[in-house]
C-alpha cells in the first residue's frame, strides 16, 4: 500500500469519518505503528505498537525492532545482512521523523531522496501524493537530482486525454494544473518548490519499463525516458506540455 493523500483523509473527516492511519512491512508482520483513536495527526502514522521499539539511524531512516521482525530472507544472507542490524533492528529503507509524543511521519524512500545543486534533500512522494490528488492526473514523478528546482513529470488518465483533444478543454485544464502548482508549492519547503509541471503525451504502463506490475514508478527509467529534454522544459516556469 501506499501514503494516503492528505487530502483525501480531509476529505473524510469532513464526513465526520476518522480514518487511522497505520504503518507495518512484510518483513515486521505488519506489526509496526498505529494511530490512536482520537490523536489522529495528519501525514503521521501513528506510535509505536505493543512490544514495538522504533529509532532514527543514519541518513534518516526509520529502524524498527520487535518480536514481529523476520529472521532473514529465505537463503538470502547477504539481503538479510543488508537488512537487519546484528542486534536485531529492521532497516525499513523508509525516511521519516517522530516527534515529541513518539509519532512517526514517513517522509520518503532511501533510496528516493535527491539533492538539489543547493546540497538540499528533497523526499518526492509526498510531493507525488499531493499532486496526483487533481482529478484527470493518474501518476506524477518529481525530480531534481543536481537541479536548482524540482520539477514534476505528469501522465494523465486515458479519459482525461481524450476530453483534452478539444482545444478549450486544454486550455481550461492547464490554468488547472498553474492553480494545482501553486496550491502545492505553498505548502512546501523553499528548496522543494517545483518550477514546471510537464504533461508527458505517452502513458507509462508496465509494457514500456516505466511502472511496475504493482503501478509503482520506475524512476531510474523515467529520468532516462526523458533526460534530452528536461533542460529545456525545466526553463519553463508553469506547465509545458510535451510536443
């Protein structure tokens, strides 16, 4: 499962629907963390569970440890090595922060986290979560690796390119996505403020390497896809649209 929008749970709430948020893995049975009924904190997962110790390590990832961690990998020393310390903390490859009451807020993947040209790291799923809230928007892939500003590459649903072939449906949609833009680099850090949204005219899928089978970006690919062209589209503050 993925981060739950911000938006989404608001949404909710306004219902007057409560909706917990929960963090665990595979390699934990799950067993990890969970919002306390009544201390729900947007963005943040909750505390740790029962019997469940929860730390900081190095480069900000998140480490747990509890009678739920795996032993290891099945015949995979060198994974489990990779992943459990020798006195028994699960390396989660997730970054995040917890705070004075002992939540914890995942902010990104290890393994996601770029830096600018500034020295300053940016998370891009958060970023991407907030993005994709936009009706019409089905996936969105913020980079920015040794670049002055973050960008955002977006695909857009099938039925939302189709209504788009009108003209005025274009145009409309883009002063959409300006608004979007703007709404989201508000609640960002100065570093994290993204320049350009980019409209990509072909639909990543599974069959041209650029998601995987569980609709997961590929980023390493999709920075490929597109590195020629990303200079030019990134001196565009706005949105570009991909020829």
């Amino acid at each position: 499962a993925a981060a739950l929008s911000p938006e989404i749970i608001t949404w909710f709430k306004k219902l007057d629907l409560e909706i917990l948020e929960v963090y665990g893995m595979t390699e934990n049975l799950a067993w990890s963390h969970t919002t306390e009924e009544g201390d729900q904190q947007i963005g943040w997962v909750g505390t740790p569970n029962d019997g469940v110790e929860c730390r900081i390590g190095e480069g900000g990832e998140i480490l747990v440890r509890s009678l739920g961690n795996m032993k290891g990998y099945y015949k995979q020393p060198e994974k489990t090595a990779e992943d459990l310390t020798e006195d028994g903390w699960l390396r989660t490859g997730d970054v995040g922060e917890i705070d004075g009451k002992g939540r914890l807020r995942i902010t990104g993947r290890v393994k996601e986290i770029f830096k600018t040209e500034k020295g300053k790291y940016v998370a891009p799923a958060p970023i991407e979560n907030r993005l994709s809230t936009m009706p019409g928007l089905e996936l969105a892939c913020v980079i920015g690796e040794g670049m002055g500003q973050p960008v955002a590459l977006l695909n857009i649903t099938p039925e939302e390119q189709e209504r788009l072939s009108k003209g005025s449906e274009k145009e409309h949609f883009t002063k959409e996505l300006e608004k979007l833009l703007a709404r989201v680099n508000e609640v960002l850090d100065p570093h994290e403020r993204m320049t350009t949204l980019i409209v990509c005219k072909d639909a990543w899928s599974v069959e041209n390497n650029l998601i995987t089978p569980t609709l997961k970006l590929k980023r390493n690919e999709i920075e490929k896809r597109y590195a020629d062209d990303i200079a030019q589209w990134s001196k565009t503050r706005g949105v570009v649209w991909e020829a």
